[in-house]
C-alpha cells in the first residue's frame, strides 16, 4: 500500500490482488490541528488498484492521510503523515 501526495494530487495504490477481488473503503485526510478541513472520500481504485483524488486547495501544514477497505471480509487500514507545504492559507 502506497500513500503519495505531489501538486494537489493524493495517489493511492493498493495490492492489485485486492482490487481484482473488490473492495469497499474510504479514504480520509484529517488535520490534526483543525477538524473543520477534514475530509473523507469513498475509495473506487481502478482495476489495478490505484486511485487519484484531487484534493485542493488544500492548507499548508502536518495532515494525515488514512485508507480503510475491506477485501473478501477482512478488513485493512493504513495511515500516514503528509506535510504540505506552500499552497492556500
């Protein structure tokens, strides 16, 4: 599993083997400084199991990005930090 974030874009990927297989999910940015611009997003990755979300304008700072989905019952969660710098304030 694989969280990035470059020029406004959030890229997921996810084991392609999961994908082939159907998933269910979501995927949600919080800040931990401020609760009022989190956002979540319902998780559709291609057949390939990858995703890309345009997420701006997104503010300057420490956000957290964390991917739950479900597979065949089983459930799965990663999360990461991503420091975004410059953009809107």
């Amino acid at each position: 599993v694989s969280l990035g974030f470059a020029d406004g874009i959030l890229s997921v990927a996810l084991p392609a083997s999961h994908a082939a297989r159907g998933i269910t999910g979501t995927i949600r940015l919080y800040r931990p400084s401020d609760a009022r611009l989190d956002r979540e997003m319902t998780l559709t990755p291609d057949a390939s199991g990858h995703q890309a979300l345009d997420v701006r304008p997104i503010r300057p700072g420490l956000w957290k990005a964390a991917v739950q989905w479900t597979v065949a019952g089983v459930e799965y969660f990663h999360e990461v930090p991503v420091v975004i710098s410059g953009g809107p304030r």
